[in-house]
C-alpha cells in the first residue's frame, strides 16, 4: 500500500475511534491518564457509561474510581460519547462482502461471525488483567471472551438483563462455565441462573448517591388546591414494561380529583412509544414533562411527596422481566419519601421490597387499591413520611454507593 494510505488510514482511526497516538504506539486516552494501583480493567459492553438509560447509569456507579477502559458495541450511542475516549466496536457488523475489505484492514472488529486480531492490534493493545463484560445479549458476551482469551485476561460477566436465549444457548452456557467470576443484577435472576447452569453468581445493581439522600423533610403537610398532594414517576416509560400498571396509576389520580382530593401526578423521562399515554395524559391531573438531565432528579425529587413505581401485570411480559429492577428503585428508596410498587409480586422490585420490609406494595391491579393508598398517605403525610425516613436509614447500607460499590470492587478485582 503506498504511503499516502497509510497516512489515510492513520487518521481514520483516529477519528472515527478517537484514539490518542504516543510515537509508534497506538492507545485509547484513557491509557494516558496516571495509572492507579488497581487492575487495569476492560469493560465490554453494549451500552456505554454515562449515557442517560439505566445501562450507562449503572455503569457509571460501577466503574467509577477504577482504572478502566472501555469498548461499546452499539453504534448508536457513538456522537454521545465521542469525547469520552471510548472505543467504539461495531459488532456483529454487517454481514455483505463489500465489508471483508474492511475486515481485512482490522478497522472492524468482526464480520460473520469471526474475529480480527489486527483489529485488537490497533485499538486494544496493552494489557489487561481483567475483561469485564456487562451485557444483555450473546454477542457481545462472546466477543468479550475472545478479547479475554486473545489478552490472557481474567474474564468477569455481569447479566444486565435476561434473554430468553441464554437459557437455550449452549455456548452461552460454555462462557460462563470457563468465566473467572459471575455476577447479575437481582435475586430472582441469580436463583434462576444458578439452577439452570449450576454455578454460583453475585448480585449487584444500581445504587443510591448517599450524598443527596434521604431528602429534606416536607414542611407542609396540608394539602390543598394550591399545595396538592405530588406524585412522581422518573425515568423511562416502556410500553412493554409498563402498560396497564401506569395507566392504572393515571386512573386512581384522575379519579380521586373528580372526588374532590387534591393531587396531581407528573411524568419525567421518555415515553416508548412516544404515543404512549397520550390519552391518559391531560395536562390537569396527569401531566408529561419529557425528559431531564440526570443532575437535576434530586431537585425534583425533593419537589414531590410520593414515588411511584409501577410494572406491566401482563403475565407472559411480568416473567420475561421479572429479573428486571428499575435502576432509579434505589434512589427512590433512600429518598425517605413514601413509595408505592405496583405490580406483581413475582418482579425484583417486589422481592426486594418485601425481603427488606420497605415501599407500598400493591401487588394485585386494582385502582380501588391504589386509590385507598394515595388516599392513606395523603391523609396521614407526617406518619408515612416518618415510616418511609426509618425505613431509607434501615436499608441505607444495602443501596448505598458508598457501601455497595467497594463492594463490586472488592468482587472485580480480588
């Protein structure tokens, strides 16, 4: 190849990768920081941290203080994070035969179904002396172990969510079996994983920012057409996970102001589809205020007086996601503000509420329940206010960043 390809080729990667060149070696800017005494970790991961959905959420409290890379494998979250010195690994690509040149190259890391060692080459080098994998689907996973083996690395997997495919996927099982440690994101998943493959998993998931929790207290505990009584759900809306749980929610408020209570039920985050609740949101009783930068859900937060969280009663969706827990659930906990969980008593969420006697659990659909709840924490704010703050200190150490993460720490790098 003449040299003025080669010089095309140098400043592709670098832009379109964006990795930083130090004389005739090629680094992610994440080598170039000051190293700390920890392990150099590997995260491989579908979903980048920092981004704003519970997977880049999560990620963000987990790795936070490690001396850490990281590779992503979704595209879609490339412009997001361009500047964060993060690979991007486009895998699996696309499987057409005008790709193979680029395969060749090592600009891509896989084209049907194999792998390239150039391409570890020139984005990965170095070493690493544990590759972590947080993931939902087999291909990613598969590819974190074939970095792991290529870089003699210890190789930890974390399931971020469950695929009905793990369970049916003999190669699936043979990763984790050869895998150095395994961890999950919830009780019910670990007990099913560790039936189904025979091998022991730790559990960890999102935490509480303990420096903002819990919350200040409410002053005023009379409500009224001017001070109503706040409800709030924060974060994500999904169809799937959601529908008839959260309409249902929207009903009891909407009724309880047609008999006269004064309330109002607000909405902050996405909506999935974004016709999602257009007819339950009217804009008096139910209201949609779209999404907002994480920095400002405490200053929200403090702003309401009851939390909801609400999932799908559908059976066949509610044990699909019953190893599913919503990522804000901590925080919402340690906020010392009552919360209510509705929703079947098969979904983590539930589990974790009743193994450590916290939240409002109503686990049956019923507007005449939640109608009943709203009205019995409305009616006696102070008491359920002082029951919701003992509750939050109790379980502080079991959802605290400041415990829990050392924790996750600990199982990485040990």
């Amino acid at each position: 190849m003449h040299i003025h390809h080669w010089k095309k080729l140098d400043a592709w990667i670098k832009s379109s990768c964006n990795l930083s060149i130090t004389g005739s070696r090629i680094y992610p800017p994440s080598f170039l920081k000051t190293l700390s005494p920890h392990k150099k970790v590997l995260l491989v991961t579908e979903t980048p941290p920092g981004t704003p959905n519970g997977f880049g959420v999560t990620l963000s409290t987990f790795i936070s203080g490690l001396n850490c890379s990281v590779v992503f494998t979704d595209a879609s979250f490339k412009n997001m994070v361009k500047k964060k010195g993060f690979v991007h690994a486009h895998c699996p690509y696309h499987k057409s035969k005008k790709y193979i040149l680029l395969f060749l190259l090592g600009l891509i890391p896989e084209w049907r179904g194999k792998y390239s060692k150039l391409w570890l080459f020139l984005f990965l080098r170095g070493k690493f002396e544990v590759v972590y994998s947080f993931f939902y689907s087999l291909e990613n996973v598969r590819f974190a172990s074939w970095i792991a083996s290529h870089k003699r690395s210890q190789h930890i997997v974390h399931i971020a969510d469950h695929s009905p495919s793990f369970f049916n996927s003999l190669e699936f099982k043979s990763i984790l079996a050869s895998s150095y440690k395994r961890a999950c994101i919830g009780h019910n998943m670990k007990d099913a994983y560790e039936k189904k493959f025979d091998l022991e998993f730790k559990v960890f998931h999102n935490y509480a920012d303990s420096k903002n929790l819990p919350l200040a207290s409410v002053d005023d505990f009379q409500f009224d057409a001017q001070n109503p009584l706040k409800v709030l759900f924060l974060g994500s809306l999904f169809f799937h996970l959601h529908n008839g749980a959260i309409n249902d929610i929207c009903n009891a408020v909407k009724e309880l102001r047609k008999l006269g209570h004064p309330l109002v039920f607000n909405i902050y985050g996405q909506r999935v589809p974004s016709d999602f609740l257009s007819v339950e949101i009217d804009g008096v009783s139910v209201m949609h205020h779209g999404e907002v930068p994480a920095a400002k859900r405490f200053k929200i937060m403090k702003e309401h007086h009851v939390f909801v969280v609400p999932s799908t009663f559908d059976s066949d969706l509610a044990n699909e996601y019953s190893f599913s827990i919503p990522t804000k659930l901590s925080e919402l906990l340690a906020s010392g503000r009552p919360t209510i969980i509705y929703g079947p008593d098969i979904m983590e969420a539930h589990r974790f509420c009743k193994d450590n006697d916290c939240g409002y659990l109503i686990d049956t659909r019923s507007v005449e329940k939640l109608m009943d709840a709203l009205i019995k924490i409305m009616e006696n704010y102070q008491e359920s206010l002082s029951a919701s703050i003992d509750q939050a200190n109790k379980i502080q150490s079991l959802i605290s960043k400041s415990t829990q993460v050392p924790r996750f720490h600990d199982f990485l790098l040990s």
